[in-house]
C-alpha cells in the first residue's frame, strides 16, 4: 500500500505578528550561538548560494535550503527585529542518541558522527571513515564468523585474537598477540588458495589442507612451512 505525505511549501513565508508578509524583510542565517554567517541555498542541490541576509520579495517570500542547524534572525524593511531564534532543517537525517547524534554537512557530502557534541568521525560521499577515537571492528569469535560474508569484510576475532579478512575464499588473519611478540596463523586450509606471482609466504606447521584442497605456488614464488 502506497502511502502518502503533505507536501510542504514551495517557498518559505515570513510574517509578522499581525500575519502581514513581511515584504522587502531581511533573514539573515547564523551558525548557532554566534555571529558567523552560515550558508544557505536557492536548490536542494546547494548549487546556487543565498545572500546573506536573504530580501524577501513583496510576498514575504523566499527559497532556503540548508542543512543542520541555524541561529536564524528575521527584520521587516524597517530593520525591526521580529525574532531570533534557532531553527533546525528539516528531514536532514539528523538523529540523537543519549551523548551520541548523526548529523549530514557539506549539502549531503559529509556524514558527521558525533559524542557530546564533539565530532569523533566523519565518512565522506568516497566512502572513507576516519576520526580521532579511531574506528572500532566488528567483533565475532571463530564459531561465530558471518556466514554469508563479503569479499573485504573485516572483523576481530575474538577465538585468535587477531583481526581477520574474507577474502572470498578463507578468512585471512593478520597481526600479532603478545604485545607483539607472537604472531598467529591459522594450522588448517579449507579452501583453495594461490600465492601470487612472485611472492613469497610463511606459515607455522603442522599445516594441514582439508580433503580436496590444494595450495599452488606459481613459478619464481616460495612458500615456507617452519
């Protein structure tokens, strides 16, 4: 079943106490508890810039489109102060949390994850995830590895200790335990592997291959069991 919404407003309408537009009136948009302009635009796009302060034409109209939130101060032609207030765009993808929120920027280039207020990281329209707290895995153990995985999924596994790949064949571990001291690999290959060409690789014996398995190793490459 379809269902339907109201739709807003094609244009914004600013009035004043008496419910007359305010024609000629003045919007000027804030960042939030300061005197810092910020942008607002013509199109959802955010291809063409406002003024700022934006003129109102003669109906008391205008297009804004933003993203966040504004401290948002309104005038009549007479540069009488009608209010001062915040205002928050609507339908952004903000969202709360307790200490943690989700807020767009950048006109829907830039996702901002936040912890009490403070920015802790950031994923690009590219797709890359980076903050100052550092990026955090998801955790599983080796009985409890993703069933259906994708190539290039990573994960901590918990059973070993080290993080690990699906690389579409096995999951491939890396890293060490022990402060660094000890390296891991696993003893048993379940599934068909090929060293690239001109590589070379190590692995800790016993290494054992399940039944039907086989590991080859191109010409000019070497692979040692210790």
């Amino acid at each position: 079943m379809t269902t339907y919404a109201i739709l807003p407003n094609g244009k914004q309408q600013f009035i004043d106490s008496n419910g007359n537009p305010l024609a000629s009136g003045k919007v000027y948009y804030y960042i939030p508890n300061t005197t810092t302009f910020k942008n607002t635009y013509q199109d959802d796009a955010g291809n063409t810039l406002n003024s700022n302060p934006i003129i109102l034409d003669a109906n008391g109209q205008c297009m804004a489109y933003g993203t966040g939130s504004y401290r948002q101060a309104v005038y009549d032609v007479n540069n009488n102060l009608i209010w001062d207030v915040q205002v928050d765009a609507p339908g952004n993808g903000n969202a709360s949390f307790g200490n943690f929120s989700i807020a767009p920027s950048n006109i829907g280039t830039t996702l901002n994850f936040s912890y009490n207020s403070s920015v802790v990281a950031t994923m690009t329209s590219g797709g890359i995830l980076g903050g100052a707290l550092g990026v955090g895995l998801t955790n599983w153990t080796t009985a409890t590895r993703p069933s259906a995985p994708v190539v290039g999924l990573i994960g901590y596994n918990s059973t070993t200790g080290l993080p690990e790949t699906w690389n579409g064949s096995y999951w491939a571990s890396s890293g060490a335990s022990a402060n660094g001291v000890i390296y891991q690999n696993n003893l048993a290959i379940t599934s068909n592997f090929t060293l690239n060409a001109s590589n070379g690789g190590m692995s800790v014996g016993p290494v054992s291959l399940a039944s039907g398995i086989t590991v080859t190793i191109p010409s000019g490459s070497r692979w040692v069991i210790l």
